[in-house]
C-alpha cells in the first residue's frame, strides 16, 4: 500500500501533529524572548532632571508626568502596587515590569531602596512621576547592583 494501514497513518498524524505543536511553541518562545530582550528606549532626559524637576533635601529629583486622581499618598507603612522602568544615567534599561504585568503590593518600608520609599510618598494613586535616584539613595554603587544615579518611571496603581 501507498499510504500504509490504519495503525501506521494514525501514528504518521500524531507525528505530524506533535511537530506542528512543538514547531509552534517553539516560534511563541522565540518571539516572547525577543520581546524581553528590547529595552524600552530611554527618556529624553535621562542623563539628569531637567530645571523644572522638584528636588528634596535628601537629592532625590523627580518631575509628575502624569497627574494622578486621587489624594492618598502612601506612607512608609503602606503597601503598593506599581509599574515601573528603570534606566542608568547612560539610557540603559535594567528593569521594567512591562509585559509582566504591575509589581506588588510590596512593603515601602522594607521592600524598595530609599530613594522608592522617599519617592513613593510624594505619589497620589494614578500619577506616573520620573525619579532620579542618586546612589546614596540606590544601591550605594554596590557590586551586582546597578551604578550610579538610576532614573525610574513610576506609575503608582494602588496604596493599601
């Protein structure tokens, strides 16, 4: 027979079907790992705030992108929800919760560095704020950690 019996067209279907699913998978993984590999490009004013950028005692600049709804702001007690970019002064992204959905809700008193807990309080729910975050409110240009003043998008989505 041409097209052999039952029993062995069945298998070659099964073969043909599992290849056509792993072939599949295996084309959403690829595409999924080259979306998480592009960074988001870098604010205009990523290298230092801009003269309009508020600026507190402790360093920490930052300017209101977006003005938020509410009039809650969060204390260091609080709980929240967030998204999120993050840049070194040289436009390089090294963090971001776009495409993985909104990071939290996190403690602010013990689950962000100091420049995301002062930060965090100036926030209402719905404002997105730029942060420039100087490294003693950072990571202090520990090893493993990124250098230098670190520049953060910040949506705030949620206080509890």
């Amino acid at each position: 027979m041409i097209f052999g019996s039952g029993r062995s067209r069945h298998r070659r279907a099964s073969l043909a079907l599992a290849c056509t699913i792993a072939l599949s998978l295996a084309a959403c993984t690829l595409k999924n790992d080259a979306a998480a590999d592009q960074s988001i490009p870098p604010p205009p004013d990523v290298a230092a705030p801009p003269k309009d950028a508020h600026i507190t005692a402790s360093g920490l600049a930052s300017k209101i992108l977006r003005v938020g709804f509410s009039d809650v702001h969060p204390s260091v007690r609080s709980k929240v929800t967030v998204l999120y970019t993050g840049w070194t002064t040289d436009g390089k992204m090294f963090e971001t919760t776009e495409g993985k959905g909104p990071a939290g809700p996190f403690p602010i008193e013990t689950g962000v560095i100091a420049g995301w807990r002062e930060g965090l309080q100036l926030m209402v729910v719905g404002e997105k704020r730029r942060f420039w975050i100087p490294p003693q409110l950072a990571y202090n240009n520990e090893p493993g950690h990124p250098q230098g003043t670190l520049v953060f998008d910040v949506e705030l989505l949620e206080v509890r």
